[in-house]
C-alpha cells in the first residue's frame, strides 16, 4: 500500500500545490462538511479520536475506526432551495484493512428557463455529486489511507466531470489520547468541460494537518486543523470593498499581517463529553469569519455549534455553522446506523 500511494501522490501531487483555495475553482461542494460533527467542530477536520469510521471523507487515514456495515445519513437544507446529502457505508469485506464508499450529492434545485426575450420555455435542474470508495491499512501506530472519487456536475444539458483522490495519514499515540494527522484532500484532474475548447478551473486542492488531543482527566476533546498549507497568502482582497488611494489617486493593496494571514489557515474544535452517550460540540474558522464580515458588523460568522446523542446501534448528530448576519446559517443532520446491531443476524 505505500508502494501505490507513493506513486500516485508523485504523479499527481506536485502539480496540484500550485492550486488556489476554495472560491476560485470548481467542485466546490466538496469542501461542505460531510456530517454534523464535523461541522460543528468548525467544518473541517484530519483528525480525531473515536471518529466512529464517518470522517473518512475528511481524511481517509481515519477510516480506521469504521466497523463494517456501519452506514452514515446526512441532510443540509442548505441555502435557498438547494439540498446537500451525504451516505457514508463501511463495506462488510473481509480483507486486510478497510473499504468503505460516499456518496454527495448536492441539488441545486429546479429553474426556469426563458429564451432571449424572456419568454418561459420550461424548466432545468443543476446538480454536483461525487462516488468515493475510500481504503485504509493500520501498521502499528501509523495508518495510512486513500480515496478515489468519481466527481460530476450537471446543468441542463451541460456536464462537466473529473477524477479525484484524497490521501492522509495518522499517527495515534500508543498511550494517551492524542492523534497527528495529515492529508491531501481534492488532488486529481478534469475530464470533461461544461463547454468544449473552456479553459479549466482548478480543483479545490486542500493539503491539512491536523492534531487531537484529549487531556488528562478532562472530558473534552480538542481538535486543531491547518487548512490550505500549499499556499500562505489566501488572504482575499475585493477590489469592491476597502480600497484605499494614495495622494494620485492610485488604488492601494489592502496590508494584511502576518499574524492574521497565519489566523486564517486555522479551525478549531472542542466536543465536550458530558456524558458516555451524550457529547457538546463548538467550533470557529477564522476564515470564514473573515470572508463572512459585513461593513456593519460579522455577528457569528465562522462559529458552529452542536450535540450528537447515541444508543445501542445508532447515533444521531445535530450542527448549526454559522456565516454572514443576511445569510444566517446551515444546519445538518447525521445519522449513524450500526446494521451488525440493528438487523437481525443469519
């Protein structure tokens, strides 16, 4: 296994690093928190402890933790009328290691359509979706894991598609609870154009690194993410807001420090153990706080929060990730199935 990721992470990798971050490419939708637990630890994760097999579409490396036949639901009624819905399955095939396959799907909804003069001629749907099938192999105290995607969009008549993977890594300590982890998220290529001849955007390529740890005789978990680590600055500048002029009138970049550029490659979430079934979660990204700010104030932009609640067989997650004071928030919804526990054995 680490013969074939190191020869899919040379031929793919390098190019990919010089990618943008998220809103300049395309398939965006892939960066939208698979589950509620990991939207409410801040949106994103590499890593984590107990992660029970569902953040495998984080960082492959964690599907460790998955039994098989455990099968994963979520919803996000997302903004306006779109719909975001993910299915996580842990496939039941006895090998070394584990396989597991996703799925998400993203609907965008129905609009109308007009011809020049704005006459309505019918109806047309858009829609993004990604097939993954995710494979992991625990060596000691390193586990290392990899995921192809089949990735898709649709709008009308027009189709665009690509072929991604992810590839991570985890390091658990042997004795205390504490996990470093690190992944190449969204690497790949496109293999069909909305139109023929386009210039391609990027994939959001996303390299992180990750650790968890649980202290000592404390009931918290806390969970730190650096996103983005291929490039620095992703600081954006919109040339419409916050332009300054020197005494020519000339435009002046807007200075942005060093402290706040290392701010906005960040996540932090913090789950609370209140009880062995019942957990409390919160999380903050600094960066969606920074680009959710309005010139009259952020409110609680780049926060999130929520709780998970589980019984014999199922767990049942709940998030709330806060964004801009007009376009309020997203919830999402998760439910874990143990099938071994629920249906009845032959």
């Amino acid at each position: 296994m680490r013969a074939f990721l190191f020869v899919i992470l040379s031929l793919f990798v390098p190019p990919a690093l010089a990618q943008p971050p998220g809103g300049q490419g395309s398939f965006s939708f892939l960066n939208i928190p698979p589950n509620a637990r990991v939207a409410a630890l801040g949106g994103t994760a590499a890593t984590a402890l107990s992660p029970e097999g569902h953040y495998f579409l984080n960082n492959p490396a964690l599907l460790d933790s998955a039994a098989r036949h455990q099968l994963t639901l979520s919803f996000v009624p997302y903004f306006a009328s779109t719909r975001y819905y993910t299915v996580q399955y842990g496939l039941p095939v006895k090998s070394r290691g584990y396989w597991a396959a996703g799925l998400q799907y993203l609907s965008f909804g129905t609009f109308d359509q007009t011809d020049l003069l704005g006459n309505p001629t019918g109806t047309f749907s858009a829609n993004d979706f990604a097939l993954s099938l995710t494979h992991a192999r625990t060596e000691g105290n390193f586990t290392l894991g990899a995921t192809l995607k089949a990735v898709g969009s649709s709008i009308d008549t027009y189709s665009a598609f690509a072929v991604a993977f992810d590839l991570g890594g985890t390091w658990k300590h042997p004795k205390k609870d504490l996990v470093i982890g690190l992944v190449a998220r969204n690497a790949g290529f496109r293999l069909k154009e909305y139109t023929q001849g386009a210039d391609p955007p990027d994939l959001p390529f996303d390299l992180q690194m990750g650790v968890t740890v649980k202290p000592e005789h404390l009931p918290v978990r806390a969970t730190l993410t650096a996103h983005h680590l291929q490039r620095f600055d992703i600081v954006y500048n919109d040339p419409a807001q916050n332009v300054t002029y020197d005494l020519n009138g000339n435009p002046l970049p807007r200075k942005v420090s060093f402290p706040e550029k290392v701010l906005r490659h960040l996540a932090l979430g913090l789950e609370f153990l209140v009880h062995r079934n019942v957990h409390l979660m919160a999380g903050y990204h600094h960066l969606h706080r920074q680009e959710g700010k309005l010139a009259t104030g952020s409110g609680a932009a780049g926060f999130s929060f929520g709780a998970a609640v589980q019984a014999k067989g199922f767990q049942l997650a709940y998030a709330r990730s806060l964004y801009t004071p007009v376009a309020g928030g997203s919830s999402h919804l998760s439910l874990r199935l143990d099938l071994n526990r629920i249906l009845p054995k032959k």
